[in-house]
C-alpha cells in the first residue's frame, strides 16, 4: 500500500509538487474548505521560520508570476521513478544536510532572514548535524550488533 516506510503509513512528502486531496504532496489544497497544507514542514520545525519563509515564497510567486504547473493528484508512492521525473516534481532533502546545503544556497532565504540570522541558523544546524552523527542509534545496535 502507498504510504508505507518500514510498515508505518507516514504520508510524508518526498517531493516538490502540489495537488488537491494527495496527502503524498507537499503542499496541498483540499477541495472541501479554503486551506493550504504544507506537508513539509514538521513538528521539530521553527514555526516562525517556516511560516515567514513560506508567505515570502508565497509572495515572490505571486508578484513575479510564477507558473506552478498543473497539480499532481497521482500518489507519488505508487508512482515509478521514472513517472515522477516526468512529471517534474523535484526531490525534497532526505536529511538535514541536505536541506542545509540548498538553504545556504537559497537567495530569497537569504534575503528574508539576512546574513547574520541566516550564517547562525546554518551554523547552528550544522553543528546539530555533526552531534547526530556521532550518536549510535537502536536500530544500529540492532541492525549490526547482532551480525558480529
């Protein structure tokens, strides 16, 4: 069934797109009340980052007049590789470094947080990076434990 990561129905959103009722999206627009879902963001989020981010996205897409494509109402987990790239959705981050290393090149985040927000958010999130790694989680101790 779509949806399933290690057996947990997440819906979690692996890619760029947006669509009516497709909880796979990351934003979505349910057609029963006037709403816009962003199924990226997260619980661990900085609300006041992601909301401010989000209208300035927002807003440079509605004053340059961005085409956003048509909508993808297909469940992207059931959907190929190949039928993903076709339909032009790119992949979001799969981890922290890598939405480090695209925010660091983000102009408009850049701009809306200035330099100095900006330079210790990503220094501070790198560092977090760098703790993360030097933990052992459960599931190594389960997965490679037993092996040896």
């Amino acid at each position: 069934m779509g949806g399933f990561e290690g057996g947990t129905v997440t819906w979690a959103p692996t890619h760029m797109t947006y669509g009516y009722n497709n909880r796979s999206a990351m934003l979505r627009l349910p057609q029963s009340r006037f709403a816009i879902e962003n199924r990226a963001a997260d619980m661990c989020m900085n609300s006041y980052l992601a909301l401010g981010l989000s209208a300035a996205a927002m807003t440079e897409g509605i004053v340059n007049k961005y085409d956003a494509g048509s909508p993808l109402n297909q469940d992207l987990y059931s959907m190929s590789t190949d039928e993903i790239e076709r339909s032009g959705a790119q992949r979001l981050p799969r981890n922290l470094l890598e939405a480090l290393e695209i925010l660091r090149n983000d102009d408009l985040a850049r701009t809306v947080l200035g330099d100095d927000i900006m330079n210790s958010y990503l220094t501070y999130k790198s560092d977090e990076w760098e703790r993360y790694h030097q933990a052992i989680t459960d599931w190594e101790v389960n997965e490679y434990l037993r092996l040896y």
